[in-house]
C-alpha cells in the first residue's frame, strides 16, 4: 500500500509482540430495568465476539425476558424477584452482599461499562457502587447514566431523590463518565417512546463500538488503553463523543459531536482530550492536521492534546472523530432537564 497522502506516524514501536499482546476485554453491564433494555438493545445491534454482556436487576420476571446469557437476580429472598419499588437503600444493602460474585466478574476484563437509567431503586443503587467495585477490581469502570424525564423528576419525588444521590456518588468518582439525558430526545417527540429510546440506545452503540474498536485494533498512531487509563486517572471527569462524517468538514463534525450527544455536561475549560480519527484510504495528512485544529480549538485548547489515526481503507472521503475529552464540569440536573 502507497503511503502517500497518509499520515506518518511518529514512530515505530520494536519487538515481535504480535500474538502476545492481548486486546482489552470489555464488559457491558445492564442495571435495573431500563439498563438491561439499553444492553438488550446493544446486543441486537451487535457487539464484538470479544465483548461480554451481563444484566442484573432485583426484578425476576424482566431479568427472565431477555435474551441475555450472564444474569444475576439480586435479593431474590427479600424481595421475591419483584423488583426494589424504588428503595435505593435496599438494594445498596443486597449488593454488599453480593460484592463477591461482582468483583470476580469485573476483574476478568479491562474497561467495564455500566448501563443504567436513574431513578429507580435498582440501576441507581448499583451504578456507583458498581464504579467502585469494577475500579477496585482493576477494570476501567465507564458509567453511561440515562436521566429520567423532566417530568418524572417533578413528578416524583423518590424518582428525583434517586437520581440525584447517585449522580452525585457517579460525579464523585473521576473517570470517563456519560450521562444522557432522556429530556434532550424531546426533539424527536412525534415518535413512539420506544423508537425513542432505540435512538438514544443506538447512540450509545456507537459510543461503546468506537472505544472498543479504538482499542482493540492498533492505528496507524496508536491509542492505546495505558493511554486512556492515563488520561481517566489525571483527567477529572471526561466524556466521550463521536462525530461520523466528510473529512473536508470538520467545522461539521465537530458540532455534530457537541450536539449530538444527549451528554449532560459543559466544556468549560480545556482539560486533557484524546482524539482518534479513523480516515480512508483517501485521507489527506492537510485533512488529519485540519481536524486536529477544528477539534482542538473546539475543545478550548488543550494543552495536553494526544491524539491516534487509523486507515479503514474502505470509508473512503468519510471520517469518524472519536474524542474523549477531560475536565469537563457536571450542568445541574435542572440544567440539564431544563428544570
Ligand atoms: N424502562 C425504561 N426506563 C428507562 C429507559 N431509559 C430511561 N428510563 C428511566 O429509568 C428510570 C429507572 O427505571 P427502571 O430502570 O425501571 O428502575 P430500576 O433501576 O429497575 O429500579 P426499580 O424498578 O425501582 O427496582 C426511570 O425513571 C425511567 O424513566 C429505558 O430505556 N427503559
Ligand atoms: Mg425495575
């Protein structure tokens, strides 16, 4: 292959490694109701062969409807596999006890992303906790929170005094964290909840497809999961976007990635970003150095700015830009709600 018009990279790594290097394993997680319908979603997409799926709710008869091989039903005894009815501190309670059989799940894999809608019982119970675990256990926990509606949190007060506890446990631990607000899908309002919901889950498809993808194929300037646990471990809090599109539009792409997201935070000051673009055969190292500069003043000029390419002969003209981007600051639910 000609390596023209491709972007150089800036050295090569030594050593036959090949074969004895193995690819991070990732691990998605369903929690409670509505985070095991956003894992269900996922696999019907499709996930890599590599990729493990688990649900775990206190609710038996949902837990039994999917098609999902690794289930855990938590507290059957005390609760009868009916679900918690919102009691956030009982299922705290169930999970202590179940700490083990967690643990040994999470220290198998690499990165650990945890599904689940707040405001319930079950998934607000057992996200942060399980962000702790997974980080204990030696896996990069990735929290991917669904707000409720708007008007559910006025509505109901045990939904609001869920979410806001375990968002502000989630906010509490640093690391790569995405929270998506259902309110922000209003836009699409004329479609059915559940078409709604498809769109938001396929959302987080991509997200989740893009960092496994970005870590388990090498780049031509490569990304590497050291890197990103450096970046989480000295980054505050980071979320991640992705933006898929022309190379010659950057300007394009970069506010697809703000807007696109149903994200639940602010740029507000340059914090540490890795970007990773994956171009086609076709891309020009004039377009590589373009984006860099769109996105990184985009992202208020970060000083510490990494980035990682790849050529997928096949997309041709298209990119996909795939940034994660630090020290971000958490709006206020009621910002976010437009509370
Ligand atoms: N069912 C469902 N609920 C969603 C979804 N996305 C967000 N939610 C919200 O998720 C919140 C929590 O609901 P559930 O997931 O059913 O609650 P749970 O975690 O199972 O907790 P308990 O049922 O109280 O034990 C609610 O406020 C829903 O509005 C979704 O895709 N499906
Ligand atoms: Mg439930």
């Amino acid at each position: 292959m000609s390596s023209q018009g491709r972007p150089q990279a800036p050295y090569r790594e030594t050593g036959g490694l090949d074969g004895y290097v193995p690819s991070p394993r990732a691990l998605v997680v369903g929690l409670g109701g509505a985070g095991s319908e956003a894992l269900r979603d996922l696999e019907e997409l499709g996930l890599p062969s590599t990729v493990e799926t688990l649900a775990v709710n206190t609710d038996g008869r949902h837990l039994q409807s999917l098609p999902i091989r690794e289930r855990i039903l938590l507290g059957q005894r005390e609760l009868g596999g009916r679900g918690s009815g919102g009691d956030r501190s009982m299922v705290s309670r169930l999970a202590a006890d179940a700490r083990d059989e967690f643990s040994g799940r999470f220290r198998r894999h690499d990165l650990t992303f945890l599904l689940a809608g707040l405001g319930g019982g079950t998934g607000s119970a057992l996200l942060p906790y399980c962000m702790d675990l997974s980080r204990q256990a030696g896996s990069l926990p990735i929290p991917v929170a669904f707000l409720p509606f708007r008007v559910e949190m006025e509505t109901n007060p045990v939904r609001r005094e869920n979410t806001l506890s375990a968002l502000g446990e989630i906010e509490r631990q640093p690391g790569l964290i995405l929270v998506l607000a259902n309110e922000k899908l209003r836009r699409f309002e004329n479609q059915p909840l559940k078409r709604i919901l498809e769109i938001r889950n396929t959302y987080v498809h991509k997200l989740v497809l893009s960092l496994v993808d970005i870590l388990e194929s090498p780049s031509e300037i490569n990304l590497d999961l050291a890197l990103l646990r450096r970046h989480v471990a000295g980054a505050g809090i980071s979320t991640l976007l992705v933006a898929e599109g022309h190379a010659s539009e950057p300007d394009r792409l970069l506010e697809q990635a703000l807007r696109e997201g149903f994200l639940d935070f602010e740029i507000r000051s340059p914090g540490p970003t890795l970007l990773h673009v994956e171009g086609g055969s076709n891309l020009t190292l004039r377009s590589l150095n373009r984006l860099l500069e769109v996105f990184r003043a985009g992202f208020h000029e970060p000083r510490e700015f990494a980035f990682g390419a790849r050529i997928r002969e096949e997309r041709l003209e298209s990119v996909r830009v795939t940034a994660i981007v630090g020290g971000i600051g958490p709006r206020s639910v009621e910002e976010a709600l437009g509370l």
